[in-house]
C-alpha cells in the first residue's frame, strides 16, 4: 500500500496517521524493512519525511523475507540481519529469529539451514548459514581455521585518536553480563581503525581476531568509549535509537573448494545520520 506525504513528519507518525494498523505493528514493519520512502527501504522510525515523498507498507525484499539476502547457492546463504532480530531461539528469548525465518525460506525449497555463528540482538549484518550438514560440522569444528576476516563497523561515544589493539580474558557474571577478568576468561582479541571524529562520537573499523560474546561491547566499554546506545555497557546516548554496530564483512575459506568467500553489508543509513558522509 502506498500514502502520499502532504507535510513535514516523521515516518513513524505519518503511518500511525495514514494507517489503521497499531504502533506496535509499524515498529515491527519498520525493524524487518517492510518500509520504503521513496523507493528506499527505511527503518528509522524518527525518519523525517517532506511533501511529496511516498511511503510504500508491507513491501518485502524480492526473497520474500523480511531483510536482504545477500547471497545464496546450493550450500550457503547469507542475510542482512537487521538490528532487533535475535539469531536462535535461547531459553530467555523464545521470540522469532533469523534462524527460524531462513529455515521457513529454505523449507519451501526442501532445504534447510544450519546456524555457523551469530550476531548479538542488536547488532546488525553479514550472518551467514550453511545449507549442507557436512559443510557444517567441518566449519563448527574448525571455525577458525577457515575464518579469514570478521569486521564491523562502531559508532562510540567520545574521541579517539589513534588505532588500536585490545588483548585480554573475558568472562560472564550470573546476569549474563560479560567483563573483563584478568586471564580467567577467554582470550579476546579486538583491532580498531578510527574512521572519523565527529560531534563528540567516534566511527570506528573493528576487526576482531576472537569471537566472544559482547566482546566489541566490552571491549570498547574497557576504554571508556561505550558504542552508542548501549545501555548494557555503559552508553549514555542514543543518536539512532538503536546499538550503532554493524557486522559489514565476513570472509572465509571453504573447506572444500578452499576458495576465499567475502560477504559484504553496507553501513546502514541511521549511522550517517551521526556520521555525515564519509570520503571515499
């Protein structure tokens, strides 16, 4: 369904005004891109919209599902997740997940999808899946053997200067918090790349050689640089209304062909709007 905008509003405000549908049903269509204005998809509830644009409702990618696929074959298949999405079922979060949403997709194709890694909640990205069971036992076995490059892309609060490198033990108290615990813990290891300085908020490239839960989250938190809108770590702010990390590239070898496989995410569009654009 498409609406027509006659004055200067936010995206969320104009569908609860031009629609029937319930507020909670909007920020679900939101979160699963099922928004576009102007052709484009948009997820930012807080979208400021201007006459003349047009809003399109409950369009979905042309895979029928309710984010990008980014590639598929006859082994492998990779998404977009969007930030909000949880990637399996746990047994605090029994909400609906990427996992189960690519093994509907599969299903209909007599496929089926196994789960090789995971992107925290609210964490957006490259999340990739595996379709042959084989494949899937080698790559779990092996994991990082065959990873070549995990990085993501962070806006953190304050500013950093210079590159750098993080190496300590993590560990994870009863409250499923995860801290930094004085080798008891796992080994993480975290590289960054500053981007740009900007307004108090610094964009970061994160390549991360472990891959720990929360371990960006913590990690930055350690320097007194908390990604934004992460309340769990310490975030005093919020500009996107959302955790402002992005998994923007994933690459491993395939056991099998042992050729080099890279997936790539763009940033999404909420961040420039604390960024600005970036020179290329």
């Amino acid at each position: 369904m498409k609406y027509k905008v006659t004055q200067e509003t936010e995206l969320l405000n104009f569908l609860l005004e031009a629609t029937s549908k319930k507020r909670n049903d909007l920020k679900k269509a939101l979160k699963f891109n099922q928004v576009l204005v102007n052709g484009k998809s948009e997820s930012y509830h807080a979208f400021l919209l201007h006459a003349g644009d047009e809003v399109e409702l409950g369009k979905k990618s042309r895979q029928d599902l309710p984010f990008p696929i980014l590639y598929e074959d006859k082994e492998i298949i990779v998404i977009n997740k969007p930030s909000g999405l949880v990637s399996e079922q746990t047994m605090h979060n029994k909400s609906e997940t990427a996992f189960m949403i690519v093994n509907g997709y599969l299903k209909k194709k007599k496929e089926k999808a196994y789960l090789v890694h995971r992107l925290d909640q609210d964490t957006s990205g490259v999340m990739m899946f595996v379709k042959n069971k084989k494949l899937y036992e080698e790559l779990t076995h092996n994991w990082n053997d065959y990873v070549l490059e995990r990085s993501y892309q962070a806006i953190v609060e304050g500013t950093i200067k210079k590159d750098g490198r993080i190496e300590n033990y993590l560990s994870e108290n009863k409250m499923q918090k995860v801290y930094v615990s004085n080798k008891k813990g796992k080994k993480a290891i975290t590289n960054y790349h500053v981007l740009k300085n900007v307004k108090g908020y610094t964009l970061l490239d994160v390549f991360i050689e472990t891959g720990r839960k929360n371990q960006i989250r913590v990690h930055m938190s350690s320097l007194g640089h908390p990604i934004a809108g992460d309340r769990k770590y310490g975030a005093q702010t919020n500009p996107i209304r959302r955790l402002a990390l992005h998994a923007n590239i994933f690459a491993f070898e395939h056991p099998f062909t042992h050729k080099t496989m890279t997936f790539k995410a763009e940033m999404p569009e909420t961040f420039y709007k604390v960024t600005g654009k970036l020179k290329k």
